[in-house]
C-alpha cells in the first residue's frame, strides 16, 4: 500500500474516467478519477473528485515513474490545486507534508520486496 494505516481500495470502471474509492479512516472517503494515461512516458493524470482531505481545491496531479537504470526508479508527483480557506503557503505546507508521509511509506513497501 502507499498511504498508512489499513485503507480500503474501491474501483469503477478500468482505464481513463475510472473512479477509485479511497477509505482511510479517521480522515474523509475521497474519490479520483484517471484523467489520463502515458504509457510512453509512464504518467498517469488524476483529479480528486470527492473528499478532499486537506484546505485545497481544484487538486489535478501527475504521478510519473523515471528509470535511472539499474534497478533504480524515481516517481515525480506534481500536482496543481487552489488553497480553500488558508493561505497559499499554509495549503502547501499540508501538500508537501502528505507527500512525503506516502512517499515514505511506498518507500517502506518497496523496499520491503
């Protein structure tokens, strides 16, 4: 799993316009929907629907895998949203602070193989 906790999956539907059903309590059930796919490049593009956890709106993000060979990857997680009821810079503090909680803990599993 890459979040914490024991979270429950759900999906609707398979490819672009799937919805993916995220459980994690104590935090709300949010929804995404697979906006796109890149095979080619190894990117995928989603939006968070339903259930924003964090002062954001409007979140869009790409999740790209980057081979460095060797057995090595790098994931670049961007992503593109609108603080909602804080400032800018109090919404990214909470962004950057849940990227590296899932990147520690997909860090964790993977190298756990």
């Amino acid at each position: 799993s890459w979040l914490p906790g024991d979270p429950d999956f759900e999906s609707e539907g398979d490819g672009v316009g799937m919805i993916r059903t995220i459980r994690t309590p104590p935090f709300p059930t949010v929804r995404e929907q697979l906006k796109a796919i890149d095979e080619a490049a190894c990117a995928i593009h989603y939006t968070v629907i339903e259930g924003m956890p964090m002062p954001i709106t409007d979140y869009q993000a790409t999740m790209k895998v980057i081979d460095l060979g060797g057995g090595r990857s790098r994931l670049e997680w961007s992503s593109t949203w609108e603080p909602d009821g804080v400032s800018e810079a109090d919404a990214l503090k909470v962004i950057e602070a849940m990227y590296s909680g899932v990147l520690a803990v997909m860090k964790a599993n993977l190298e756990k193989r």
